[in-house]
C-alpha cells in the first residue's frame, strides 16, 4: 500500500469509528471498529502498530510548555517545553503527530506522541497563533497574525516532511486568531478577527475561494464534518456563527456566554462546546438545534476546549486557575480538575 492509500484508508476507518458508524475495513477487509493511531516506528508505508490512545494536549501559554494528560487517570504524565507563548494546537491521529503553534517563535514545535519529545521545529509566518491538521491529506495550517504588516497569511506545512510548502495570503490586516480544515472536503477556514469574517480555502490548489460575514471579532473555529457545519466564536458580539460548508453561508447565529474563547465539537453526538471567558462557563449547543442546551460552571477565564468524541470527555482550560476542567458530556457537570501550566490556552486530543 503507498503512502497516500493509507492514509485515505485509515482517515475513512477512523471517521466511520468515531461517528459509531462501523463498517468493513477495505483496507485490512477486518469488521473490528478500531481507531487507527500511529505507535509504532514510522516507515514510507505508513506507521507499524496501530491502536487508540486517550491523550490530552494543553499549550501553556505563559510557560511554553505543553502539558500531556492521561485521559484514563487525568494525571499529567509529561510537560514538553515548545517555543514562546504556545497559542493553538492540533492533532494528527493517525500519525501520533501534535502540533504547537507558537506565537511568539513564529514557529511550530511538532511532537511525537510516543516519546512526547519535539522532534521538529518549522518555522512559519509571522506570530502563528493557531494550528489545524487534514487528517486525510497529512498537512498541517497555521494562521498567521501578521501584525505588522499590510497583509496575513497561512503556512502550509508537509506532515511527511515537516517542511513548510506553501504559503496562502489573505489581503489585508485581518488578524488571523484561528484556523481549523475539514478533512472530508478539504476546505481550510479561518478566522479574521479584524475583518469579522471567515476566508475558506481550498486544500487542493491552496487558493482563497471567498470570505464569509460573520459577528465582530471571530476568534475561534470548530468543524464538523459529518454535518459539514463550520462553528465560529465571535469574541465581541458573544455568538457563535453556524455555517453551512456546502453553500459558504451563516445559517444561524446562536447567544452564548460572555467573550466565548475556543469551540470544540463532539462529532458522535453533534454537539458543540463553547467556553466563556468572562462568564466562566461553558455553553453547550446541540447541532441538531443550534441552540444552547446547557451552560456548565467551569474555572476562571476559561479559553481553550477540546472533545474525546470516544469517551465523551471535554476538556477546557481556565487561564487564571492554572487548570484543566474535565466535563462528562453525559451530565454536562465537571468530574475532575487538573493542575497544569502557566495560562493554559489551547487543547488538543487525541482520542
């Protein structure tokens, strides 16, 4: 099997496990519904071993670090130190790969989820502030604040290589704050926090298609991609933005807390997590509905979200608390705390 059969076998494989929708492996023509994640040595073919993990990635903003969690015990088993002011995170599963990008280095630290040791450095644009992978293609995306100059831009970066092979501009100051891809279709969103819009890109020529309208200051992005729905905080107006992938436009905008921070979505229950930060709590909104079905007390300034769609754990991290709060998405109530580093910002997991 070449390199790019598998990773389309096992993005397909891992999609269908997630989504609880399990169905005959065309690769391997097993019926077990597993999660296909890199453990063993990497080769040209593709990983040797493969099987799921339950790790949680926090980017400590104020210590440049990344704290890994053990989802099964939620004791922090490891802190790897990356490059300055750590902002986003993401996360390949099917190649075990973590991606930090780091603000203020203007680079990003990539992790080996194994040995939980930066193997690559990459440098990228200017201020990257947020980082999003295409599990289908194995290329990674951060947006780039660029706030010095006239115009922004997201680096294009080879998960084989880790070489940087593009950069895609987006005229003017627009403040690129998040980014996230759907792996399904291929489509690169982000978030222009100065221009209250959402540029998407395609993946396969690496060219801007349009830009959306959306509420004032979008700053964060989560994606679904069974539904094709793109869901966007918008920092000021204290909304989230719903948008339709196929038509590129805002279904609904749905009330949530107080200058929501990050959006995370659990793709085996379509629902999505937003955490508040002057409210400190979390909205929960289903995507059947688009509206809020709960509103979970979290810490102090709580900014970054992500989902283990597995076990139905979120994950949020309060700045000023220095913690990460582990949310059952059964009860929507808080069962654990965990101490981590100096203004946890960004989560990222794998599940």
């Amino acid at each position: 099997m070449d390199f790019y059969n598998y990773y389309s076998c096992n993005f397909y494989n891992y999609y269908s496990c997630i989504s609880r929708k399990c169905i005959i492996d065309e690769c391997s023509c097993s019926k077990v519904c597993r999660l296909p994640v890199h453990i063993g040595p990497f080769r040209a073919t593709g990983p040797t071993e493969l099987l799921s993990v339950n790790r949680i990635y926090v980017a400590n903003f104020n210590e440049n670090t990344v704290s890994v969690i053990d989802g099964a015990t939620n004791a922090v088993i490891a802190t790897i130190p990356v490059g300055v002011n750590p902002a986003g995170v993401a996360v390949n599963p099917l190649t075990n790969r973590i991606y930090v990008a780091n603000r203020l280095s203007d680079n990003v630290s990539v992790i080996d989820g194994v040995t939980n040791t930066v193997i690559a450095t990459v440098l990228v644009g200017d201020e990257a502030g947020d980082a999003g992978v295409n599990i289908a293609t194995n290329v990674i995306y951060t947006a780039n604040f660029n706030s010095l100059d006239l115009t922004e831009d997201v680096t294009v970066i080879s998960g084989l290589t880790n070489t940087v092979i593009d950069t895609i501009i987006i005229p003017g100051l627009n403040l690129a704050t998040g980014i996230d891809t759907n792996s399904l279709t291929n489509r690169i969103y982000v978030a222009n926090f100065n221009f209250d819009t959402v540029s998407v890109i395609d993946g396969a020529t690496n060219t801007l298609i349009t830009n959306i309208p959306v509420q004032v200051n979008p700053f964060r992005l989560g994606i679904n991609p069974d539904t094709n729905r793109i869901y966007v905080s918008n920092f000021t107006s204290n909304t989230v933005s719903v948008i339709d992938g196929v038509s590129n436009s805002v279904i609904d905008t749905v009330p949530v807390g107080i200058t929501p921070g990050e959006v995370g979505v659990n793709t085996s229950t379509n629902t999505i997590y937003v955490p508040n930060r002057d409210s400190n709590n979390v909205s929960v909104i289903s995507g059947l509905t688009n509206t809020v079905i709960a509103t979970i007390p979290v810490g102090t300034n709580p900014n970054g979200v992500g989902v283990n769609p597995i076990t139905n754990f979120i994950y949020v991290t309060n700045q000023d608390d220095n913690t990460v709060s582990v949310i059952n998405g059964v009860t929507n109530i808080v069962i654990a705390t965990i101490p981590v580093g100096a203004r946890p910002f960004s989560v990222g997991v794998n599940p």
